[in-house]
C-alpha cells in the first residue's frame, strides 16, 4: 500500500514530559484521517513534528515512500504538507489576500503584484468553494471565515496533504457543516487530510480511518467504517464515557441573577443587547441557545462588568451591580468561566498555579499586608490540580504549555472553588474531549445541586439540551423564548435562533 504520509515510531519529548511515544501514524491518498485523543494526548506535537514545527528525538518521515527530514515549515510547504492551526496565525489589519500571500510574495519591478495575487485567491477560492472575499479585511470577517483563509493560505502554496488542528473548536454549527462539505470538495479534488479532533459526530460523519493516542502512546489505527462513538470514546480515555448527562429533578429556589430591560452596545457603538429580561434561580441552570454574533458576548461582559450597559438593571441577590468593575461582581458572588480562555482567563505566561490564584491572592492566606505568600498560593494550586485532574509536569509549569483541556481544567477548578452564588459558564467545554466535558458538565450539576445558580451560554445544542433545565433562546439581542429542554428538539431550537417567532406547544415567549 502506498501512503502519501507515514509516521513511523515517532518520539518527541520535553522537558519532564514524553509527548508521543513511539506513535505510528499512515496517510493513504484521498482520505480524511482523525488523529484522535485528549486533551494534552499529543495530537497537535505529533503533526507539529511533521510540520517542521519540532523535530522528534526518534523515528521517520516518509513522504510518497521516501525518507525525508521536515527541519522547518517552509520545507513541509515544499513537500506540499500544510497546516491550519488551531490558533489562527493572521494579520488583523491586512486584507485575506496580503495575508495569504505573506513571505510568499511574486513581485513585479520589485513591487508586489496585489492585483493578480488578488485573482489568484479568488480563481483558488471558487475552486473549492471557500466564498471569500480577496479584499475583505480580517479584522471584518467572521471566525469561520478567517479559518477558510488559513484553508486557502495552504492551497496558495501548493498543498496536497493538509492538517487541520481542531478546526471546529471555534466554529458555529452552521459553519462546521460548511467546513465538513469544503474537506469532501478537497478530497474530490485530490488531497488527503489528517484531521486532529475529538469530536466522535465529525469523525462517523466524514473520517475515513482514525489513529487514536491515549497520554503519548499510539493506541491503534481504525476503520470509521468499523467502529462506533462508544467504542472511540473508550479508547479515547482508556474507560467507559456517559454521553447523557445524568441529574436529578432541578429545585429552583429564589432568583440569584434578575436582569431587566437590559440594554448593552458592541464595540463598534451599535445596539448588541436590547431590552433584554432574565432570570436565574438558586439551584437551575438556564441555557442560553443561539446563533453566535447574537448579543451573547456582550451580555456576560455585562453581567461581569466587563462591558459598560446603556441601561437596565443587573441584580445579583437582590443588589443592583450593574456598571460595576470586575472584581466588585466577583466579589459580590459571580464565577465567570470566560469564553475566550486565553484572553479573559489566563495569563499566558504565568504559571499554572499563579493563574489558579487570579482572583484570591490579594486575600488571606495568599497575601498578608500587600505581600504574597507564594507558599501558600502553590500549596492551594497544587490541591486544585489535583481535584480537578490538571494534567501538568508541575504547578510551576507556565500555562501556556498546557493544553487547551488542562488551560479550561484550571479556569473552572478557580472558579468554582470559590463557591459563587452564580457561576457564569460561557463555552466551558469549547474545544475539550468527550472524558474533559463529562467532568465538566458533572461539576456544573453539582453547582445547582448545591443551591448555586448556573448560567451556562454555548453553541453545542447537544449540550444546552443535556444540562440545563431551562433554555433560554436569544435572537439579535433579546430572548425571544424560555423553553423545556426534555420537550424540545435541535430542530425547534434551530428555527428559534433563526428568528422563527412561531406560537408553539411547550414555548414560553419572553413577550408573555
């Protein structure tokens, strides 16, 4: 059999850390391949060492059956290998074109030709059906648009094997299924794809075969045809995994959070949250469901004091906090699991157990007369990581060098450890494998089961059905309808979020 890719015995290690351990991985031609694992499994080292990104302690590459050495990226590209990462690597303030094109400039007379390099992306665009639009600027485009540039970046440069590193981890679901129908237009037209993942849905939908490495060990190679989400999911996590989330009966009791005729603009000045009424209850957890871009951003900046309301009132407990800073809401008895991680939730550089301390370590024990007591900082980070299954060489690790799975494990163990009155979840399990969500979704219950409330916002259907007890449904800045997730369906849901305003049995519109 000739594979166009072919990993073989790869090691790669770190300090205090062996990432992949003797991992084989092969690429047939004209396949999508999932890598499939946990968070901090070794996905994203492996086919960084194929990219040129690291070079591995052992093994070989082979790409068409020769031997190759990939030192640096620019040679993957000459093997025509490329790689859309998780973390899209674009120029805010250049267009989709400058972007693409980007050390990989054809000038004419010394001066770069935008003109054809404009036509290019767009005959290259039409080709697979990426409908982007060579001048926009990326500042101005959606996420799922920006990942189609990072798509077509590769295409530019002559790819035929193409790694995609999470790529629906940022997406809507309208998005991943138009990004699930550009990866069959790119195998129809000759390329082969290894897609990192661990979404079991995607993989039955459109893998081929899957390679699954459990904590840096090569667990085995597998037919999508063969197999099922159960069978996956266990050797995953190396256990049985609970796709239903299992709970008791909620007992809401009095209202924690009450938002009334709450107004909030977006950064560009233009109304986001319009008049808008909420309520959640000690002991339930409201969902919120809705098409992304729909004011859900700017109402927890709100809520958090992160963004300033126009208008309205925020209570919490009976207190107005609206427009109040950020460590007043914390302090008044909000948890805030943010939906960027890396922008609200952590400090990068940091170590992991000085991140766990964000919002205590001016208290006591952590800090006495303004001076910090690192002892006790790491002493308690040390027990969070524990508790919480952070998987970390250390607490003194910098938490960039965690997963994205661990980064979250962290976030949520700070947050509910503090045990808030309202625990604000905004994605908590964006970007995590079915093993990291089941313990989240377990830690969120037993928030409401301990009398807490829960607001959770995410754009998984599955999991607003699953956890909450009541879902609340958005549309461009306002709840449009309360409904009862054991009554409702995705498709009733769906029609909602577009906008739909039909009368139906079992809805509650939030005009009544």
């Amino acid at each position: 059999m000739e594979y166009v890719i072919e990993m073989l015995n790869i090691r790669k290690e770190f300090p205090g850390i062996v990432a992949n351990d003797n991992i084989t991985l092969q690429l047939k031609q004209g396949e999508i391949h999932a890598l499939l694992g946990e968070n901090g499994a070794g996905k994203s080292t492996l086919m960084n060492v194929l990219f040129g990104l690291y070079q591995p302690e052992k093994g070989e590459i082979r790409v068409n059956g020769k031997p190759v050495q990939i030192t640096n990226p620019n040679i993957a590209n000459e093997l025509g290998i490329g790689m859309v990462h998780q973390h899209f690597m674009l120029v805010d303030k250049f267009t989709v074109t400058e972007n693409i094109i980007l050390g990989k400039e054809t000038t004419s007379g010394g001066r770069i030709d935008i003109k054809k390099a404009e036509k290019d992306v767009r005959e290259i665009s039409e080709k697979y059906g990426l409908a982007v639009d060579p001048q926009a600027y990326i500042s101005d485009i959606s996420v799922g648009m920006q990942q189609r540039v990072e798509i077509l970046k590769t295409l530019y440069r002559g790819a035929e094997i193409l790694i995609f590193d999470e790529p629906t981890a940022v997406l809507t679901p309208q998005e991943i299924k138009e990004l699930i129908q550009i990866m069959k237009t790119l195998i129809k037209e000759g390329k082969s794809i290894i897609l990192i993942t661990h979404k079991l849905k995607e993989i039955m939908e459109v893998c081929d075969r899957v390679t699954v490495i459990r904590k840096g060990v090569g667990i085995g190679t597998v037919n999508v045809s063969e197999t099922n989400p159960n069978d996956l999911a266990s050797l995953m996590v190396g256990r049985e995994v609970t796709f239903k989330t299992e709970k008791t009966e909620a007992k809401p009791e009095q209202g924690v959070l009450e938002i009334k005729s709450l107004n909030v603009k977006d950064s560009r000045g233009l109304p986001a949250v319009n008049n808008l009424n909420l309520e959640v209850k000690a002991g339930e957890i409201v969902g919120i469901a809705g098409v992304d871009g729909n004011g859900q951003s700017e109402l927890i900046e709100a809520i958090t004091g992160l963004r300033k309301s126009e208008s309205g009132s925020i209570k919490l407990n009976g207190k107005e906090i609206i427009n109040m800073p950020p460590r007043k809401v914390t302090e008044a008895g909000t948890g805030h699991i943010p939906q960027d991680r890396h922008k609200h939730g952590l400090v990068l550089d940091y170590p992991i157990g000085a991140n766990i301390a964000l919002q205590t370590y001016y208290k006591r024990p952590f800090s006495k007369g303004g001076v910090l007591n690192y002892k006790e900082i790491y002493k308690k980070a040390k027990s969070l990581i524990k508790e919480y299954d952070v998987r970390t060489p250390s607490e003194y690790t910098l938490a960039r060098a965690l997963s994205g799975g661990n980064q979250q494990k962290a976030i949520i163990g700070r947050e509910i450890d503090r045990n808030p009155d309202l625990l604000i979840a905004a994605q908590p399990t964006r970007g995590l494998d079915v093993g990291a969500i089941e313990f989240i979704h377990k830690r969120l219950i037993e928030q409401r089961d301990n009398g807490k409330a829960v607001l959770l916002i995410s754009f998984e259907l599955d999991e607003i059905i699953n956890v909450s007890d009541k879902i609340a449904v958005i549309y461009e800045g306002e709840i449009v309808a309360i409904v009862d997730p054991k009554t409702t369906t995705e498709q009733e849901l769906g029609l909602l979020m577009a906008g739909s305003n039909q009368k139906k049995e079992g809805v509650q519109h939030a005009d009544v």
